[in-house]
C-alpha cells in the first residue's frame, strides 16, 4: 500500500504565513529570515491543526470558532513580531 502523507498539513501554517506577508511591510527592518522566525514564533503559540483538505475543517467551523482563531492568530502575531523585534536588537541576530 502506498500511501501519500504529501496533502496533511497544519491548518494554521498558510494562514499565518500570508498575515506575516501582508504585515510585513509595517515592518521593513525585518528580513526575510526574520519574517520566517516571526511565522515559526506565531505557529507555536496557536494550537495545532493538521487536515488534508482545509475545505473539511473551514466547512464545520462555527462562527465562534473562526471568531476565536482570529484572535488567537492576531494576538500570536503580535506576539512574534514583538519577539523577534527584541531578540534582535538584544542579541543582534534573529533567534
């Protein structure tokens, strides 16, 4: 049997990559590898989702449920862009 693990995913990775892109450029001092330390910070703090087909998860949610994923993925970015921000003025480098 062959089996294809190519389609599972976590949920949250495609959203949170696009909100870094598009909050990027209020950022411009950040490069691109901290823009990618900025997504793997903001990933960590959400919860874990993986799906195959996002369609199968988005078609169950409840409004609640999109509502409270909103504010998680915003209040886990802020977070990040604050963290990688500080890490590097600190330390000199992204973390």
């Amino acid at each position: 049997m062959v089996v294809n693990f190519e389609q599972v995913h976590n949920y949250y990775e495609r959203l949170v990559f696009e909100e870094v892109l598009n909050r990027s450029s209020a950022f411009p001092a950040f490069t691109a590898e901290m823009l990618a330390d900025v997504a793997c910070v903001a990933l960590n703090r959400m919860p874990v989702r993986y799906v195959r087909h996002e369609v199968d998860l988005v078609f169950y949610l409840t409004e609640k449920e999109r509502h409270e994923i909103e504010l998680a993925m915003e209040s886990a970015l802020i977070y990040a862009f604050a963290y990688v921000g500080d890490w590097t003025v600190k330390h000199g480098a992204a973390p």
